[in-house]
C-alpha cells in the first residue's frame, strides 16, 4: 500500500529480456533503497513491483506481459524517468490517499500549460488527461486520483471525458508531470472508495429494474 506521494525520480538503467518477462534495473537517488530488502514492494510510475536484487541504488524487478500492457510501462526505454515510492510501514502518515499501486487503465496527456514561465522555479501547470473510456464513469471533480503513482484532486471535467489537474510547484519538482508533453501516456488508478461506491450504486440500480 501506498500514500501517492512521491518521494522523487528514479532512473531506468537497464532492461534485459528474460524467459517470459522483462528484468529491470532501477537507479534509485543515492541513499533511497536504505533498508530495502529483497521482496520489497516499490511503486513506479504508481505499479507496484516487487524488488528482487539490490545492490547499493540499483534495485532490478521483473516485469511480467500483464504488467507492460496494461499501464504506461511498455512504452518506456533505456533512461527513461520515473516517479518512485516506497511501500508505507504501519503508523506513517498518509499525506495523499490510499493508493493500491494497481493500474485500471492508461491516459493521454492533451494539453499541458504552465502558468508562468518553464524556467522560474515557483511554476504551476495544468494538465489535462484523457481517461481511456473504462474508467471515466469513476472520475469526479474534487475526487481522488492518482497519476503515475502521484495523488492528485480531479478538476474540471470536459464534456469528452477528459479532466483537468493543477499541479503545484513542489510536485514539478519532486516527480516526472514537469517533463510531461502532449500525447504521453499515464498510469490511472481510481480511489478504491469511490470505485466501491459507483459500483454499488450500479449494481443497486440493476436490481431494482429487474425487480
């Protein structure tokens, strides 16, 4: 379980093919995998992978077929940047919301503005998404979501499904939105919450009509 903050960005150093899955080697910030231990769950870019080697801040993973295409991992390369956390222990605080580290689905970045200019360090942006269509029913303005593993409160929602996020300074700083660009792919996953709740609320309504 996780809290969707994100403690910073970590580097894709290597990906080696194996028998029926892909092996990962991860570059953590120096210090970040202190008392990390093999088995370990790590969230990135919001997945949840297990830790199978470690050693200083290189931490590899498998990654299985499932895994790749149903979030935004397929797509990435060598070098490639991703926003990391790690598991929560029990009694941390949780500043963000439960996140499970179980993608529903992808979106697409549509539109990215920064408020003020890209090289002054107190900037804002908006982002605007683009929900693939199975997940839209879950997506409500000021409802929790997390994007690459970050939580965030949905904004606006547009007729087409798409829906907006103000990001905060700290945030650019501190994970991968900053570099994002028109047509890139995120990880979804919907507040288990308000999944639960739209569902029953669902299944209730079907019920009734069938009585």
């Amino acid at each position: 379980m996780f809290s969707g903050i994100v403690e910073g960005v970590a580097r894709l150093q290597s990906i080696s093919e194996k028998q029926g899955h892909l092996e990962w080697e991860i570059h953590l910030p120096a210090g970040a995998a202190k008392g990390l231990e093999i088995g370990a769950s790590v969230a990135l870019n919001g997945v949840c992978l297990t830790a199978t080697g470690i050693k200083a801040d290189i931490v590899t993973f498998d990654l299985i077929t499932e895994t790749l295409e149903r979030s935004s991992l397929g797509a990435l390369v060598e070098g490639s940047s991703l926003n990391y956390e790690r598991s929560m222990k029990f009694g941390d605080e949780v500043g963000g919301h439960l996140v499970s580290g179980h993608i529903m689905a992808t979106g697409t970045v549509e539109e990215i503005v920064f408020v003020n200019s890209p090289d002054t360090i107190s900037k804002t942006a908006v982002l605007i998404i683009k929900p693939h269509p199975s997940v839209s029913e879950y997506i409500f303005e000021k409802g929790y979501i997390a994007i690459d593993g970050i939580s965030l409160t949905v904004g606006k929602i547009n007729p087409n499904g798409s829906f907006y996020l103000h990001i905060i300074p700290e945030t650019l700083r501190r994970t991968t939105l900053g570099s994002k660009t028109k047509g890139d792919l995120v990880n979804i996953e919907i507040d288990a919450i308000t999944q639960a709740t739209v569902d029953t609320v669902r299944r209730m309504l079907k019920e009734d009509r069938l009585r």
